[in-house]
C-alpha cells in the first residue's frame, strides 16, 4: 500500500476486538470528555493528517507502566499503575484546550503516576488517583479526588467538586484550591520565598474553596482568598498563613499569620515565636496568645476576646480596637482608650497624640512609647522596661526600683531609662534628675538639672545648644556623649572603669573631674580644665582641642589635637606619661602682665608633636613658659634656638 507524504501510522490494541488496529498519529477526539477511542481503518487513515493515538483503558482493565509523550491521549476507565506522562500540557497550565496525557473517567483509577514537565493528569468526576508525583513543569487538572500527591515544583488545580487529600506541596509546587473544591490534610513546604506576607502567587497552597488540617512547614506560605476558608492549620517556624477571607481554629507554633483587610481569623492559638498579625481592616477573635507567642493589631485592626496569658506579647496602638483578658484582668484599647494593658516579652503599646492609657504595666521587653502629645497615667516600669517619650509627652507612674516619675508641662522628673529607652528633651523644656541606663537621652535644647547620670551604655545626645547648671555625671561601664554644645556652669564626673566618650561635641563647663577610667575627647571642642586622679587616661583624637589644664592624668595626643595650656588655668598642668603626636600651646588669656605657665611631665614620649612656649625676651625673670621633666625622662633631644618661640618634639620625641 501506497504511503502518503508525511502521514506515519501506530499500532493500537482494541480490547474489544482483541486485536491491533492502525491508527493515525494525530488521530483525536477533540474535546470530547469521555475520551472515546478512535479506531480506524488503514484505508481510512490515508486520507487524514498526521494525529496521535488515543489509548484507552477499559473498565475491569489494568494497565501495569509505560510512558506516554508525543501527544499521547490515554483514557482511564479501568486501572493504570506507574504509568510516566510527559505530555498534554501543549496549550499551558490549567487550560480547558488541553487534551492529552492521562484522562482518568468515571469509575477509572492511577496509582502511583509520574507526571514529568509538559505532562497532564487530568482527573474527570467519579475518577480517582493516588501516589502521583508531579515534577516542575507537569499538572494535575482534578474534577475527581486525589490523595497523596507530591508537588515537586509541579502543581494541581482543583476544580469544582474536586476533592485532594494528602497533597504534599514541595519547592516552587502550586495546590490551586477554587471555589467548590476542598484539600484536606495537605502538607505545604514552600511558597515563602518572597519573605514574610509576600504573596508570590504562583508557589505553595492558594485557598479559594475549602483547606481543612493542612501543615505548613518552614518556607511554607497558604493564602486565603476571599472566598476561601481554611480550617485547622497548623503553622511552623518558618512558614505562614495569609488570610483574605476566614481562617479557623489556627495553631501558630512558631509561624505566623496575616490577616488582611476583610480577612478573619478566629480561635487562633499562638504558641512559641508564633506571630498573629492583625492588619488595618482585618478582624481575630479569640485569639489565645501563650508564653513567647505574639499578637499584633495594626491601626484600624480589630481583635477581641483575646486571652494574653502570662508571657505573651500584645503589639498595638490605640488607632486599633483590641479587648480581651490578661494577668491583670480585663483590658482593653478601644477608640483612643487604653486601660489595664500589660507589655513584656516584646510587647508595644504606641500612645498616640490626643489618646490615653491609664493602669500600663511595663515588664520586661515590654516597650510603653507615648507620642508627643499624648497621655499615659499610673504606669508601673518594671526590670528590663522600655520607654519611648519626649518632653511633650505626659507620663506619669513609678520607675523599677519604686520611686516616681512624671513628664508633663516640659518638665521631666526622675526619668530612667533603661536598656532599648529613649527620651527626647525638646527646646525650652527641663530634665531633672534623669538616670540613663543604657538608653538614648537626646536634648534638643533644653536644660539638665540636678544631676543627670549615664550609667553602662547609655547614650546622651545633643542637637544645639543644652544648658547643665548641676552635674552629668559617669558611674559606670561606657558611655558616649555626642554632637551639639553642652554649656553652662556645671561640671562633668567620670568614675568607674569604662570610658566616656566625648565626639562631635562643643562643651563648656566649670570643670571636668576624671576620678577613674579614661575620657576620650573625639573630634571636640572643650574648654575646661580636666581634674583627673592617678591611673586615670585623657585621649585627645581627631581634631580634638582642649582649653584648659590638665591635673594630673597620663595623656594622649593624636596627630590632629591641640591642647592649648592658657594662663589663667586654676590648677598647673601636671602629667604622668605624655604620648604626644600633636600640638600643645601655651596661650595668652590675660591681659596686662605677662605670667609664664609650666607643664609638668613626668615621663615624654613625642611622636612628632610640637610643643609652643611662650617667650618674652624683654623680660629678664620669669619670661618663658616652662617644659619640665619631673623625675622621668624624655625620649628624644632638645635643641633651643636664640630667638625662637617654639620647641618642637620629632621623631621619637627629640625636642629642638
């Protein structure tokens, strides 16, 4: 017989003949959904062009392997086991044109089917599978029921009446649960890979119909649509839940869950680093928050009857609406109102502008932070509390160790600010008495009264010019005092072992007393004289210069300092080792008569610094300032010369 051009023929066995039939390669029944085999006669194949086989299992007949590809249709009515599909997907994912691969009908059955990239399982009403793993690439289209299937990058849409139970979601797989369908007891172990509450869209399990018992392991993200509900998920570390439309009966063990704007979630358990997060719009009710669990309600967010045991962390402001129980009792923040809150373990209550909260406790990791303009009252600090305010803020209550604090009218009194704090003292406003325990304590102006204390951490900051009359005072540990101008009469106090760090900063004071430790002088202006004790170490860095003497301390110039020794300083300068890189100046403050000054050192190390000493030549006593060696040595030489007014210390101290 006479081929035509192009037309290649395959071999088909009829069941119902029990025989081979030729049958074209692209022979097919083009959208018929019981999946008929075309069996043709060789004179009539002729005639046709180029089609594939339809294949069809019968009922009572069971299929054992075998691979379909190049277009391949088989239809399942009876049994097929480990068959190995890689083809049907021709016009793309979830597409009604498609009309290859596997067919399973009414009454059919797959087990164990391997779908490959460009393959298709499709699974009619009444049909069946199991076991089918789907590679990337490879689809399930179910009208059936599927259980336990294994998304390997591959992805299964559900449609209506469709039933899926056991899927297990892995890297980049897709579960597409629509409306009318429900996957129950899925496992999802990807979808998170854009970050926390991005909604990649096209990975893990997207909830249009109904999603009962699923898993969501780390990496893992469900995103509950509108229309969709979600029931008895359980989410790991790692992993998350986004709800637009009803999540119930939620168990966050370590993941987290988002409920967005028209979204619910109610009777969500929130259990070790687990995080339900409330969005403006979105509505959770009773919400169980246990130790180290967290609930946070955004502005315009609603949860109610939320029981916080003990451990528990409540994030808010009072732009949300959150009711519910605590250790305390009943609390809640409700139109702008605040009461009976309790914060620790990474709790946050924002007081904002115009609102109020009354009976705040503060535990540890709790955080209180009340806006300018706003009002906390009868608040309770305790250990480890955190406070965010400044002086336009009224706050009132006691501190950690029981004593009273309040700010209001622009006074701030007998503020602590512990580790994580920060205060803000605006211009014109008064803090008295303030204690910064490894806080941020930043003046924007302003006055510091009675004696402000910088403990182990702690931060000061200065924008402009802030008065201190009293005393700023070092204790403990190290501490940092930078940017603006401090001035005014009062003193700074170092003690302790740490070291206080002055940078960027202008300051003017009576006096500064070094009693133990070390101060650093970076980048500064200050003009004082320095009272230090023995054993104590003053730095001079950057473009550091000191106005003032220096009594007496072991001494560090960098290349970059000045340190300028005036006249009328109240103490002689006296150092014990001077490391000297920089330029010291004996200076002229007085006017009229002319008095020397003198540096005593006791032991000189110079580093091409220069030192410039005043001389007065028309003078016949007392008409120099004065370098002296006082019981220790200088390393380097001394070359005096007729007229000048400077000696210079270079190489390793030499002096000319």
């Amino acid at each position: 017989m006479k081929r035509h051009l192009n037309t290649c023929y395959r071999l088909v066995w009829n069941h119902i003949t029990g025989a081979f039939v030729v049958a074209s390669e692209l022979a097919r029944a083009r959208g018929k959904r019981g999946g008929v085999a075309v069996a043709l006669s060789l004179a009539a194949v002729t005639s046709l062009p180029v089609l594939a086989a339809d294949i069809v299992v019968h009922p009572g007949e069971t299929v054992n392997g075998g691979t379909l590809a190049n277009h391949d249709n088989q239809i399942v009515f009876g049994t097929t086991n480990g068959m190995t599909i890689s083809t049907g997907l021709e016009y793309g994912p979830d597409n009604e044109a498609n009309t290859g691969g596997q067919w399973v009908q009414d009454g059919g059955t797959a087990n164990k089917t391997t779908v490959t990239s460009g393959g298709l399982q499709r699974v009619n009403p009444g049909g069946s599978v199991s076991d089918t793993v789907i590679s990337a690439g490879g689809g399930q289209s179910l009208q059936g029921r599927a259980v336990n299937t294994t998304l390997n990058g591959g992805e299964q849409w559900m449609h209506e009446g469709a039933i899926a139970t056991g899927t297990v979601i892995n890297d980049k797989g897709w579960q597409v649960v629509k409306p009318g369908t429900v996957a129950t007891d899925t496992v999802v172990n990807t979808g998170a890979e854009g970050g926390p509450d991005a909604e990649n869209g096209d990975t893990g399990q997207f909830v249009r119909g109904d999603a009962v018992r699923t898993t969501i392991n780390k990496n893992g993200r469900q995103i509950v649509r509108a229309e969709g509900t979600a029931n008895t998920t359980v989410v790991y570390a790692g992993g998350d839940q986004t709800v637009h439309g009803h999540a119930l009966d939620t168990t966050l063990n370590g993941g987290y869950q988002y409920v967005h704007n028209g979204g619910t979630a109610s009777d969500t358990v929130v259990n070790s680093d687990g995080w339900q997060i409330v969005k403006n719009g979105g509505v959770a009710g009773n919400t169980t928050v246990n130790q180290k669990g967290r609930l946070q309600v955004d502005a315009g967010g609603t949860a109610t009857n939320v029981t916080l045991k003990q451990g528990g962390a409540l994030v808010t402001s009072t732009a949300a609406t959150v009711t519910g129980i605590n250790r305390l009792g009943a609390f809640s923040v409700v139109e702008g109102k605040a009461d009976n809150v309790v914060l620790e373990n990474g709790g946050r209550l924002d007081v904002l502008t115009g609102h109020t909260a009354t009976n705040t406790r503060v535990d540890d990791g709790g955080t209180l932070d009340v806006r300018n303009g706003g009002t906390a009252t009868t608040v309770s600090m305790g250990n480890g509390s955190v406070l965010l305010a400044d002086s336009g803020a009224a706050v009132s209550g006691t501190r950690s160790d029981g004593k009273a604090f309040s700010i209001g009218g622009g006074q701030a009194d007998a503020l602590m600010l512990e580790k994580g704090s920060s205060f803000t003292l605006n211009a014109g406003d008064t803090a008295t008495d303030t204690t910064v325990n490894g806080g941020l304590f930043t003046a924007r102006g302003g006055t510091l009264a009675g004696t402000t204390t910088l403990n182990n951490g702690a931060i000061l900051t200065l924008s402009g010019k802030t008065v201190n009359n009293d005393t700023l005072t070092i204790r403990e540990g190290d501490a940092l005092l930078q940017g603006g101008s401090l001035t005014g009469n009062g003193s700074v106090e170092k003690s302790g072992s740490g070291t206080l760090t002055v940078s960027n900063t202008t300051l003017t004071q009576k006096a500064v007393n070094l009693n133990e430790g070390t101060l650093t002088l970076n980048d500064s202006t200050v003009t004082t004289d320095v009272i230090a004790q023995r054993g104590t170490a003053l730095k001079l860095t950057g473009s550091t210069v000191l106005n003032g003497a220096i009594d007496p301390t072991n001494v560090t110039l960098a290349s970059g300092a000045t340190w300028n020794i005036p006249d009328n300083a109240t103490v002689q300068s006296v150092v014990d080792d001077l490391s000297h890189a920089g330029q010291i100046h004996f200076t002229s403050t007085r006017t009229g008569k002319f008095v020397p000054a003198t540096l005593k050192v006791k032991n000189l190390n110079g580093q091409n610094g220069t030192i410039s000493l005043r001389v007065r030549p028309d003078m016949a006593q007392n008409n120099a300032d004065r370098l002296v060696i006082d019981g220790g040595r200088a390393t380097g030489k001394n070359h005096p010369e007729p007229g000048e007014r400077r000696q210079q210390c270079v190489g390793a101290g030499d002096q000319r």
